[in-house]
C-alpha cells in the first residue's frame, strides 16, 4: 500500500495504543488489526509495517480466503489511505491553527473503527456511562464473544461478528436495551444497512438520516458512524460539542459559538474536515485528558503549541 500524501504510521500505531475503542494494536511503527471483514463477517488478521517507500500488509489469518483485494481495500480505509492526502498541507497554509496542528501531529490521519458496524456498536456500548467503562466492555466482549487472531508473537481479540450480536442475551455490563439494540444492529449489519461505501456514496445527510432509522442511534452516533466508521474524509460534525469546545479556544470565538460561526471555519479545512476535527479532538484530550480522566477541563489552552511532544490519544 502507498500514502498519497503525508501519513506516518507510527503516529497510526501511537494513536491505536490510546484509543479506548480501539485495540491496543499498536507498537512503533507496526500496527496489528484483527477484525471481522465487511459482507461476510469473517474475521481476518493483519500486521501492517512500512519501509521507506510503501506500507505492508502482511496476511495473519484469513480464515474465509477472502479475496486479499477485500482485504487491502478495508485496511486502507481503517488507515484513511484510501483517499489523496496531498492537499492536506494546503490547508495548514491557509490556516495558522491547522498548521500548527498538523507540525504537533505529524503525518496522523483519522484511524477508523474496522467497520460502520463496530463504530455503530460503540456508540450503543458507551451510551450514558464513561468512556473508559465502554472500553472495557467492548474489550471484555471481544475476548470472550470474538475470534481471536494469533500474529505470532501475540494474540488480538477481534470484535464479535454480527450473527453473534443478533444471538447476545446478557453481558455483564449491558443493559437489557443496550442488549436488544446491540441485536437490531447485528440484524442491520447482517442484511447490509451498514455498508460503509454505500454510506459514503450517499450525500452525508441522506446517510446521516438512514442511520438514525436504526435503534439507539441518534445524530452524535450516526455522524461518528460515518466520520470515523465508514471514514468519510470531508464532513464536518455538528453534534460534537467537545471539538466545538476546542474550536472555540484556539480560533478565540468566545463561549458558544454557533453552528454557523463553526462551519464557517471549518469550511477552509475542505476538503478535510474530517481529517482536521479528529487533531483537534487528539489535541484537546492530549492538553486536558478529559477521556482518561473523566474531568472537564475547565479552562482550555487559546492556542496550539506545535512543539511540544505529544500522545494522540
């Protein structure tokens, strides 16, 4: 796999290690994904390293012999490789805030969830408790419901396919509506409501609309659904008052902004609005760490340092 454009996988494998809905599958510059495949759910493992020209994808397990072409397509869009990255230093010229953004978090772009399916299944797990509590459950329910892929020197637990959601009756942690909306969505997913290039084929209101006809997503998860799921590069997310918070600080907007004031600005990230709202969410929990600490922050820096060393959690 080649990057079109600034991309550094160790920043990727960094980000993973800090995600809480992620795997933990990072490690320097390698980054270990173990996933159930898109359209027929079969889980799948790969060890993604980079040389100096290109990036690797080597094959742990493929138990289905899907075709490796299905494969690549879904990392590259877990890794958003699957879209041009030249134009993004255009925006840093534009805009002192992404460029300072872009020097703090060199060569980070988006690392989506494997799937609509399983950004889908986050959002229902994490509904009305922290983070940190949804972290341990999704890990809990890979582990003991998923299938666990062996990369040799470790094993990663992949999240549980959506036949086995369908069939979920309890897990410790679940409430008996998390339970049955985490069955609707496995049914969803089975009969192909999440496909993550039919939602990115769509205008991203027709998406963001068919995605709330399904039970327990609102407008917050069907826009993490689509950003950060089905990895769509340019929309910008109205429903997320923490990056609003962010925007506020360093674009000096005073206490609540308005939409328009926000997607006035965030109209100069084109054609990357994604891209740059997930930094400034990575910047924002590195100068705060409300996630890890589960405290607002009540006072937020009214600038981005660019120099100053980073975890992109």
């Amino acid at each position: 796999m080649r990057a079109r454009g600034p991309f550094s996988l160790t920043a990727a494998a960094r980000f993973t290690e800090g995600f809480p809905a992620g795997q933990g599958g990072g490690h320097n510059a390698r980054l270990d994904l173990a996933f159930p495949a898109e359209s027929d759910w079969t889980t799948v493992g790969v060890r993604v390293t980079a040389d100096r020209t290109e990036l690797l994808a080597d094959i742990a397990a493929n138990p289905g012999a899907l075709p490796l072409e299905r494969i690549r397509s879904q990392v590259e869009r877990i890794l958003s490789l699957d879209g041009d990255g030249t134009g993004f230093p255009a925006v840093a010229e534009r805009d002192p805030v992404v460029r300072n953004l872009q020097a703090r978090y060199p060569g980070l772009r988006p690392v989506q969830f494997h799937s609509p399916y399983e950004a889908a299944a986050w959002t229902i797990i994490g509904q009305r408790i922290r983070m940190t509590q949804a972290a341990g459950i999704r890990t809990r329910m890979a582990t003991q419901l998923g299938d666990s892929i062996d990369f040799g020197d470790r094993q990663l637990p992949s999240f549980p396919a959506p036949d086995r959601l369908t069939a979920l009756q309890e897990f410790p942690g679940l409430t008996r509506r998390k339970i049955e909306q985490l069955q609707a969505l496995g049914r969803a997913a089975g009969q192909g409501q999440l496909d993550a290039t039919a939602l990115r084929s769509r205008p991203p209101d027709e998406s963001l609309a068919h995605l709330q006809t399904l039970p327990g997503i609102g407008p917050f998860s069907a826009e993490l659904i689509l950003l950060r799921g089905a990895g769509h590069p340019d929309v910008f997310p109205t429903q997320e008052k923490r990056l609003h918070r962010a925007m506020a600080a360093v674009y000096h907007l005073g206490p609540n902004p308005s939409t328009e004031a926000l997607q006035t600005i965030a109209a100069g990230w084109r054609p990357y609005r994604t891209w740059t709202a997930l930094l400034l969410r990575a910047w924002l929990e590195d100068v705060t760490h409300e996630i890890t600490d589960g405290r607002r922050a009540d006072v937020l820096p009214d600038r981005v340092n660019p120099n100053r060393s980073h975890d992109t959690t």
